[in-house]
C-alpha cells in the first residue's frame, strides 16, 4: 500500500499520520493544514424561522421562543401578511421587549458562534418559533441575521420553514 502510494505521497503538501488520532484530532489537524494553506474552512450559520404548532426543526442546535411578543396575527390588516413585509417586520420589532430580545440573543450569538467555530463545527441551526411561523419567528429571524452577522462577521443564512402554509384571510380586511 504505501509503495502504491507513493506517488501521491510526493506530491502531497502535508502528511498526517492518523494511527493514534481520533475523529476529533484528525479534524483539527485537517483545519490547521488548511489554514496554513490560507484557506479557514468556516461554520455555516442558520436561522430558521417556525411554528410551533408544527414541530421544531429537527435539525435545531438552538430553539429559542417569540411567542412573548404581541402577535400581528389578531391585527387587522396584517394577518395576511408575513414578517417580511415592512408592515409587520415594522409592527414585531417596535416593541421594548423585541428590542430587548433581539440585543440579549445577538449578544449570546456573538459570544457562542465563534466558540462553536473554533470548536470544529461545521453547521449550526438557530431556530426562532412563534406559533404559525408567519410573523414574529420571521421578522426576528431576519432581524437577528443581519444583526449576528455584523456583529460576528461570519457567514449567516436566513430561511422560513412555515412561511409558505395556508393562513386564513384577514377577516378585517378584504375577502
């Protein structure tokens, strides 16, 4: 085998001799023959939005819960709509507690993201609930996004499980 492997030995830029290393071990030293290459492999950050009343994500390293806040869902107008119009994003992120929520969970994130990194993680899911994953869970998912990504530089994704499931109308508003 290592005759066969030779060759490549040659042209490899660094050898790992893995006999003693365990899974964990033989991660860190990939990741530092990487970044001494210039290369810094790095965490994949997520946050989803959902509705409680359908389960959470399976995948969810994080849950945390905005069924506190007031729920557009009982305003007129904005039931129909979703926490990425400026009309309910504008409504969820007025509140005192939203704006106390969202700086208390920016700065965990900021403090945690960079030690799961650094601890070899590859993918982290942050999930943001509230009951139908229509209005809260969506407007603080896209708040806390951009918010962890300034403050941690690192990559970070938005999505919305719930958002595209059936709502009833707005029974103050047009049929």
């Amino acid at each position: 085998e290592r005759e066969r492997l030779a060759p490549m030995r040659e042209l490899a830029s660094g050898v790992i001799d893995t006999s003693l290393l365990s899974v964990h071990e033989l991660r860190r030293s990939i990741f530092s023959m990487l970044e001494a290459d210039g290369e810094r492999p790095r965490m994949q950050t997520r946050i989803v939005s959902f509705g409680f009343k359908y389960g959470p994500p399976g995948d969810a390293d994080v849950v945390l819960d905005v069924r506190f806040l007031e729920n557009p869902y009982f305003v007129p107008g904005l039931r129909p709509l979703t926490g990425l119009e400026p009309k309910v994003r504008d409504f969820v992120l007025a509140s005192d507690d939203a704006k106390a929520f969202l700086d208390r969970a920016v700065a965990l994130l900021a403090f945690s993201l960079p030690r799961h990194e650094r601890e070899g993680k590859s993918y982290l899911t942050i999930a943001i609930g509230c009951t139908g994953g229509q209005h809260r869970s969506v407007a603080m998912t896209e708040a806390l996004k951009a918010r962890v990504a300034e403050a941690t530089g690192m990559p970070v994704v938005a999505s919305h499980r719930d958002v595209g499931r059936a709502r009833p109308p707005d029974p103050g508003g047009p049929s």
